[in-house]
C-alpha cells in the first residue's frame, strides 16, 4: 500500500524486522484478510508511541499512512483483550509457524476476512497454559483449517487418484486418501487408518477451543505435526522452516 489513501484497521503483528537504529518493519495481518507491511517509526525506542502495539502476534488498531515505498504506521493501539502470549520458546515456536502459513498463503493484495478471525482465534488459544501436544494440535488443526478456506480441502473418503471408497493410505503431494494400488505408485504415501483418519478429520471440523481441550497421545500429536507440515508445503508450495522447527520440536529436548 504504497499510494493511496490511508487505511485503519485492526490487524495481527506476523512479524517485525529491524529498520536503522529506531524503527521496525511490521508485516501484518488486517482484518480484512490481506497483508501490510509498515514502517513504525521509532518503535524500538524506550518509551515509544506505539507501545507494545507493535510486538509479534499482539491485535493492534493500527493507522496506515502511504508513504514513498512502504506504509507508514502513523498510529497503533493494543485492541483491548488482546493474547498475551507467554514468554515461552514452545509458544512462540507455534506462533512463528502459524505466521509463516499466513504469509505464506497471502496473495498481494487479495484477502479473506477468515483468515483474520481463524489466526486471531488461534493467537487466542495459543495464548492458554497449554502442553507442547496440544500447541502441535492448534498449529496442525490451523494449518488444515487455513488451507481448506483458501481452497485445498483435504480428501479423506475416496481415493484422489480413482475414486475408490477403499482408501488405506495418504499422500499429501496427491491431495489425500489414496486406495492400495494408487499408493503403490507414490513413495511417499503413508499408512492411513481409521485413528488417524478421524484425527485429520477433528483437526479440520473441531473448534480450536475443543481441540485444546482434547486428549491425545504426544505421538499423535507429532504425526499429526508432521502430516500438516507435508501437506502446507504440498498446497502452498513453500518451505515452512518456522513450521519445520516447530514440528521437530520435542519435550525432551527441551526439557
Ligand atoms: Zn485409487
């Protein structure tokens, strides 16, 4: 947003660059759905204006003023209830990899209002005391979720290559559920049974909210880490490193 006239909304922090001795570089969300990215004069100054409304992951109302290359931020509010999110590698893992995918996905200049609401919703749970299972179940489910609004629905009931009901295998690169003799074209299809299968199935349907709340097992949770890292890499066709990290994260190597 270069020219034009100035625009105000409300908008996620994905990620912020240091600019000189004073300022940032802040890419963020709108509420719209589309991307920005700002110059915030100043912010890294003690003191600053913009106060902690121009931290990572923080929901801000924010003043975009055209300037000669980026936008200039010419006022930033924290919205009131805002995630805090704790200081905690785990979360911050998470969050980077939830950043990465918006980017990732973002057209210039096109945007889906859900896609605001969906990573708000997640900054939100993500913001919850929550173990590193659970924070691999948000970023997958978010990762699913974000992919099908956009366009790519995973296929789970009949195979991607032949239409057969009789599916037993996943292949991310093919879109889904594949049958015994389409995987056996595929090197890298992988077991899909019906634990798993229903797994996918939750990370899609379920709220966030109910997800952060369910059982599951740390290795369910890294397959399913894994799983959604192939297929955000297969839809968008990205590397994800952020996500990557994140998904070989391990409590014990941690802890
Ligand atoms: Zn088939």
């Amino acid at each position: 947003m270069a020219r034009g006239p100035a625009k105000r909304t409300v908008a996620i922090v994905l990620d912020t660059t240091k600019l000189a001795e004073r300022d940032l570089i802040v890419t963020l969300l709108a509420e719209d759905g589309t991307l920005e990215c700002a110059v915030a004069k100043g912010a890294r100054k003690g003191g600053s204006r913009f106060g902690a409304a121009c931290e990572l992951y923080r929901i801000s109302d924010v003043l975009l003023a055209p300037g000669r290359n980026l936008s200039v931020m010419a006022d930033a509010r924290l919205v009131e209830g805002s995630p805090i999110l704790p200081r905690d590698f785990e979360v911050l893992s998470a969050c980077a990899a939830i950043a990465e995918c918006v980017k990732a996905a973002s057209v210039e200049g096109e945007g889906e209002g859900v896609v605001f609401s969906l990573t708000a919703r997640a900054l939100e749970i993500l913001a919850q005391p929550l173990d590193l299972a659970h924070l691999k179940l948000i970023v997958s489910a978010f990762a699913f979720k974000l992919t099908a609004m956009l366009g790519w629905r995973v296929e789970l009931d009949f195979c991607v290559g032949c239409g057969s009901a009789d599916v037993r295998w996943f292949d991310a690169m093919s879109g889904g559920a594949l049958c015994s003799d389409c995987a056996a074209k595929v090197e890298a299809a992988e077991l899909l049974g019906d634990h798993r299968r229903s797994w996918i199935r939750a990370l899609l349907l379920c709220p966030l909210a109910e997800l952060a709340r369910a059982p599951v097992a740390p290795d369910d949770a890294a397959w399913m880490a894994h799983l959604a890292l192939a297929w955000t890499r297969a839809q968008l066709e990205v590397g994800l490193k952020s996500f990557a990290f994140f998904a070989n994260l391990s409590s014990q190597a941690i802890g």
